[in-house]
C-alpha cells in the first residue's frame, strides 16, 4: 500500500511540474501579447525549455511503468538545467547592457526551431535581451523563469530518485 502512495505521488508531482511549465509558458505569452514585451532569443529558448517539460511531465504522469517516469524525469532535469542556464545568461545581460545576447547570431537558429514555424507569432524571436521591461512584484521575468525552473529541477531530482528507488523494489 505504501508503495502505491508513493507511486501515486510521484505521478501528481510531475502532473504538477507539466502544469508549472504550462504555467510559466502562459505568462510569458500573456505578456507578450496583451503587454507586448517581445521575446528575444534567450525567451524563446526558454519557452522551448517549458515545451519539453510540460511534454515529459505529463509523459510520465500519465504511466504506470518507474522506467518511463525515471526517463521523463531525466527529460525534465536536461530541459530545466538548459533553461536555468538560459535564464542566467539572460539575467546577466540585464545587469550588463553593454553586451548584448547575439540577436543576429541566434535569431536565425531559433527561428529554424519547429515550433517557429508551426507557431511563429509565439516561438519566432521578436525582442532584444537587453530590453528592460517593468518589474513583477520586484522581479524581471527572467528571475522570476530561474526561479521557476530551479523549483521544477527540484522537484524533477525528487521524482527521479523515488521514481528510482520504485525500479529497485
């Protein structure tokens, strides 16, 4: 019986983290199309970053099998890590607006993504990163992704340990 708790936990755990990620995705369009605060770059590649979570999450929320939660759980720590790096390049620019994040390097990679084309309004790349936009209670956006993040990766590392320890029994 404790063994199906603890199975049933880590399920509604990563219900929770694809929902967190759809979330999160959700802001960031709100504030894109009602606030129009175009995403650069490093957005977009943050956007992705919640795409493959909420993608992984629900993958292993919805099976029964440890092995299939333990590999969406690693999806999610790989896509999480890549945003919080994403985002701390993000937040470095903020406090270093002399440089600048490479729009004309990246523009063209990220907007070759597949979701650019499916999506272009959302997933193609329309801002700068050294745009400054107001504050949400006292946090930028990119902080308040880092922050996000670093609670998913959290709570993905939980999931695939006792997602883990579910395959050792």
């Amino acid at each position: 019986m404790n063994n199906n708790i603890s199975i049933v936990n880590v399920r509604c755990l990563l219900a929770i983290l694809g929902i967190l990620s759809l979330m999160s995705l959700g802001g960031a369009l709100y504030l894109q199309f009602v606030h129009h605060q175009d995403p650069c770059p490093l957005c977009i590649l943050q956007r992705y970053a919640y795409v493959w979570i909420a993608v992984c999450a629900f993958r292993g929320a919805f099976t029964r099998r440890p092995r299939v939660r333990c590999i969406a759980a690693t999806g999610i720590l790989i896509a999480a890590a890549g945003g919080l790096a994403t985002a701390a390049r993000q937040l470095w620019l903020l406090q270093h607006p002399t440089f600048h994040c490479g729009f004309d390097a990246l523009q063209p990679i990220v907007d070759h993504f597949p979701l650019a084309h499916l999506w272009p309004s959302a997933f193609k790349v329309a801002g700068f990163c050294e745009t400054v936009y107001p504050p949400i209670l006292g946090l930028s956006l990119p902080a308040w992704s880092l922050v996000a993040l670093l609670l998913i990766f959290a709570a993905a590392a939980f999931a695939l340990w006792r997602s883990v320890s579910q395959l050792r029994q």
